[in-house]
C-alpha cells in the first residue's frame, strides 16, 4: 500500500518497527534519553508532537480548488508541525505531554484551531497554499523548505495571540542585528523561531543537522527526499528520527465550543527513521528562543558546534 493512501486505522492497527534497543543516546529536540531504561518517556514525548498529515474533504482551498492535499502537502504539513512545536512551546512548554482522553488546556485547544484546515484558520493548508501563490507556487505545487518558511514568516504576522517572530536566515547566515530587531517587536522577547536553510549541505553538516536536535532551542528540521518531505525531530547513532506526513486522514471539524477530536494530531506508534547519509541537501533547521538571554545562549552553542563540526553551516562577522 502506498504511504499516501494509509488510513488511520492502518496507523493505529498496523506493524511498526519497535524502537531499537541501544546503549546510545536517543536526542529529541534538546532532550537526551537512555533508549535501554527510558524508552516509555522516549514514546511519550514523540507522541506529544503535534503530527499533521494528508487530509481529504476538507473545504475547496480558495473556494474551487483541490479538497485533499494528498501527494503535494507533506512539505507543507512539515511546516505545519514545526511551527506548531513553536507554537506549544510557546505556549506550553517544552515538558508539556499529550494523553489520550485527558482534559486539555485551552491554549492546547487554541493551538490546534489555528491549523484546522479552513479558509480563516491562522496556519491552515488553505493559507499556506494561497500564501505560497506569492511566493510563486501554484497551489498543489510542491514546496521546497525555502519556501514553507517565507509562507510561515508571513502567515505569522497575523498571529497576533501567539505574538510569534518569525526569522528566515538565508545563505547559512543568521544576522544578529536582524534578530535584536525582532526582539523589539516581542517586547524585548524573541517568542519566536527561525529557520536556518540550507541548500548545499556537505558530509560534516550532516553531524552539524545531528547537533541541531541537542540544542535546547531545537525545533527539529523539515526536509528529506525530493517531492517527499518529512519532519526530523531527533537521533539515535547515525539514524534520524522522523514524523512522516505522508497518511491520509479525513479532514476535522471542530464542535461548536471549539473541541477538537485530537487523537488524529498525535503519532502514537514508534516514530520513523532513516540513515542520515539519505537526507536530501535541501533543509531547514528551527530554533525558538523565548528571551535574549535564551538566543545569547543559542549563539553561544551554535558556534561551539561549528567550529567542531568545521562547516560553515553560520556565518559570522557582525552575523554569527
């Protein structure tokens, strides 16, 4: 069967790969874990990813065009599940943890309403797909990485709950003025994330992309294979660990309070993974940094990483 066209009960019901018994560390976005006595934990935190995918009937995106993103989306839901890992972030924390039939907060609630896909939802695909049209994408066109982070910077001006800056650092560049200006606009917190993108990654950024997912900021990596994208949240040895967009889901309707059937935004069997060496060159890395203090820190490490790794992932002068 092909992975666009798996149901949910095939997800839920079928076999998967268990998580692989090892002495190495398991990173997940900043966080490190023994995979021999914490693998539980390991599952508990994927799990609490927000997992966005193909959907099929939802409202005709611009009025008369495709009601199913299957077979162009899966760059656009990466987007979608890095920028919701910034959004609970954000909002909830990096310890915060889903369980099934749990009572949730209203900022959980809010933060999946802003994706439900919608024409007026903040990050829904019926925006990103219309937003992409300026960028020069045809809707139900594939994205590259590139793009889906222009979309997100201009998508996230709107936001005005969440207050999210949004930084696309272009060339491997990240220019630490353009970032303190940011700041201002968050009232002197960044509260907000930024892409690294990358077109031309070499054999040593593949240890760099490996030292993203240990940094505290981390909010994973969107890329993958041509026409065939993916979110990285992690590592274990020289295995990535991934979210995959590619299942197909019908689309959501929330209630009328709001309440939204949330089972179908979490992954709950053991996530993906992939050699490094297969990562297509074409990425881009996320970081949230809440305060100054939190981005100083960021810079901090990104250059020890650097200069052990030797790529030249980031720049520096007055950049970094």
């Amino acid at each position: 069967m092909d992975a666009a066209t798996l149901t949910y009960d095939t997800l839920r019901f079928g076999e998967f790969e268990d998580f692989p018994e090892t002495s190495e560390p398991v990173w997940i976005l900043g966080k490190e874990y023994n995979a021999l006595t914490e693998k539980d934990d390991i599952l508990s935190d994927v799990t609490s990813r927000l997992w966005f995918t193909y959907r099929k009937n939802f409202p005709p995106i611009g009025g008369t065009g495709p009601t199913s993103d299957t077979g162009w989306g899966c760059m656009l839901r990466c987007g979608q599940m890095i920028l919701g890992e910034a959004l609970m972030r954000r909002h909830l924390g990096r310890d915060w943890r889903w369980a099934r039939g749990q009572k949730q907060r209203e900022e959980y609630i809010s933060i999946l309403n802003a994706f439900i896909d919608k024409k007026d939802s903040y990050y829904s695909i019926h925006q990103i797909a219309q937003m992409g049209v300026g960028e020069g994408k045809p809707i139900g066109q594939w994205y590259g990485p590139n793009t889906v982070a222009q979309v997100l910077k201009k998508l996230a001006v709107f936001d005005t709950w969440s207050r999210l800056v949004v930084h696309v650092a272009m060339d491997n560049t990240v220019v630490i003025e353009e970032i303190s200006e940011c700041s201002c606009v968050a009232t002197l917190c960044l509260r907000g994330f930024f892409f690294s993108s990358c077109g031309r990654i070499q054999p040593k950024a593949c240890l760099f992309s490996q030292q993203c997912f240990m940094l505290p900021q981390s909010l994973g990596v969107i890329g993958g294979k041509p026409n065939s994208a993916h979110y990285f949240i992690g590592f274990v040895g020289e295995e990535l660990i991934y979210l995959d967009p590619h299942t197909t889901q019908p689309a959501v309707e929330p209630s009328e309070d709001g309440q939204v059937l949330d089972e179908m935004y979490h992954c709950q069997h053991p996530p993906c993974r992939m050699h490094i060496c297969e990562l297509d060159p074409s990425i881009a890395a996320g970081f949230f940094c809440r305060t100054e203090d939190e981005f100083d820190d960021w810079c901090m490490r990104i250059r020890r990483v650097c200069l052990c790794e030797h790529c030249s992932f980031v720049a520096s002068s007055t950049h970094l």
